[in-house]
C-alpha cells in the first residue's frame, strides 16, 4: 500500500477518473432527453420523415414517367387513325372544384 505523496496522487486520479465518466453518463442522458424532445416536436408539427418524402417522391416521377409515355403512345394511336389534333384531357385548362371560371 502506498502512503504520502504517491497514494494522495493515485487519490486525486482516480477521482478525476471517476468526474469523466459521471460527465460522460450525464452527457448521454442529456442528448437521449434532447433528442427525445425533438422527436416529439416533429411528431406533434406533422413532418414526414426523410424516407417516407423520398418513396413518394419516387412514386411521383415514376408516375410522371408513365403519363409521359401514354400522352405519346396516345398521339401515335391517334396519328394512326387520322384523328386531327383532338383535344386530350392533358391539353385542356383544369376546371376549379367549384365549377366557374379562373379570374384573371
């Protein structure tokens, strides 16, 4: 066992050891109370989260891929059968869900 100098030392490093780790414990109870908080904030203000914003951006282009390529299979069956630049549903000006007329 040592005495003096030597054992007040080892003293003095065993209780700085200890501070960092209680410091260490309180840190990470701090960020999981910190980023349970936040989680909670998004939840309640309705934020998508990140993966959930890319697939349905996905699905959009995709389906946006797709109007593409039936708006041209559509003008080449039309084409086909000599029908002169009918108007198609794409082309018209959406109605308002009222039923009048845009102002401009």
């Amino acid at each position: 066992m040592s005495t003096g100098p030597n054992r007040l030392l080892d003293d003095l490093a065993k209780l700085m050891t200890d501070a960092a780790g209680a410091a260490q414990g309180v840190r990470r109870e701090v960020e999981t109370a910190f980023r349970a908080q936040a989680e909670r904030l998004l939840n309640n203000m309705d934020v998508v989260q990140r993966e959930e914003f890319d697939a349905v951006s996905d699905m959009a282009r995709k389906a946006r891929e797709e109007n593409l390529k039936l708006a041209a299979r559509i003008k080449a069956l039309e084409a086909k059968l000599g029908v002169a630049d009918a108007p198609s549903a794409a082309d018209k000006p959406a109605k308002p869900a009222s039923g009048r007329t845009a102002k401009k």
